[in-house]
C-alpha cells in the first residue's frame, strides 16, 4: 500500500534532480522496454513531465507519475554529468 506522506517524498526528490538529465524505462507491453533520456522538466503534485530530445532541435514532453515510480513500473537513473562520474557509479 502506498501512503500519501511516500509520494509527497518521492516528488521532493524529483524536485531536487530538476533539469538534470535522467534516463527512464518503462514497460512497452510484449516484452518491449522503452527507454528515455531527457531532463526533469516540471514536478506537479501527481506527476513529473521529463523533457526529451528526439532529434537534434526537437523535444518531446512525457510525463509520468510517481506512484509508477513507486511501483517501480517505471525505473529511474541519474545520467552523470561527467564521464569519470559514470565510471564511479558503475
């Protein structure tokens, strides 16, 4: 069960990674895993909308919730700033 206090901490840690880039994954159905990279772009009270760029110029806007992030439906990473910081976290 989740509780309400759970969500309002989930939302304050999106709240602190906004506009830094992260990279989502989700379940596409039938075995298929959609992948996202862009930056946190705005944090609601139920959903968070991530900013990604599909082609060079061309942004989408996708939004999910954080129950999903919860549930762990939709699994969350940080994308290093720096190579040598991708090295550490691995």
């Amino acid at each position: 069960m989740i509780i309400s206090s759970d969500i309002e901490l989930c939302r304050k840690k999106f709240e602190e990674i906004k506009g830094r880039r992260v990279v989502l994954k989700t379940n596409g159905g039938r075995k298929r895993i959609i992948t996202y990279v862009g930056e946190v772009d705005y944090c609601y009270p139920n959903v968070f909308t991530v900013k990604c760029e599909r082609n060079p110029g061309e942004f989408t806007i996708v939004s999910f919730s954080y129950v999903d992030v919860l549930t762990r439906t939709v699994r969350v990473g940080l994308v290093a700033d720096h190579p040598a910081e991708a090295m550490e976290a691995v």
